[in-house]
C-alpha cells in the first residue's frame, strides 16, 4: 500500500494543531486481537485515525502531542 509524503502527514498534524489550540492530544493505535483464543490471531488493522495522522502501522503504539509552548511531542511503540 502505497503512502503519502512525509510533509502530508506533517500539515495533517500542523492544522489540527491549529484547530485545536492549547492542550493534550493522545492517539492511540491498535494492538493484535485474537478471534476467539489467544493463538487465532486476526489480520492486524491500525487505528484509521491513527494512520491518517501518522501512518505507521505497528501494533501498540500511541502518541502525544502537547499543544502549548515548551513542551514536546512523543511518539510510543
């Protein structure tokens, strides 16, 4: 599956960022589920709006984006 350039993932977060103003942003990717037991795994499928924003499809990762002056952005997985 083809993806974007980086930069359109950038601006995606850049104008939510700007609609959102100040605060705390978490975002949370999906993990493996198992269908009916634990060795029945189903295919892995990220969070959609984890992958508009991001695009990285790995299992159990999340990321924080603090929207005001001094603090940073961190990225989990």
């Amino acid at each position: 599956m083809s993806t974007f350039p980086k930069d359109t993932y950038i601006e995606r977060r850049n104008r939510l960022k700007q609609k959102v103003g100040t605060g705390i942003l978490l975002f949370l990717g999906n993990e493996e589920s198992s269908s009916n037991f634990k060795d029945n795994w189903y295919p892995f499928r990220q969070d959609s709006s984890f992958l508009y924003f991001f695009w990285l499809r790995h299992a159990r990762t999340c990321s924080d984006h603090r929207y005001r002056s001094g603090l940073g952005n961190h990225l989990w997985g």
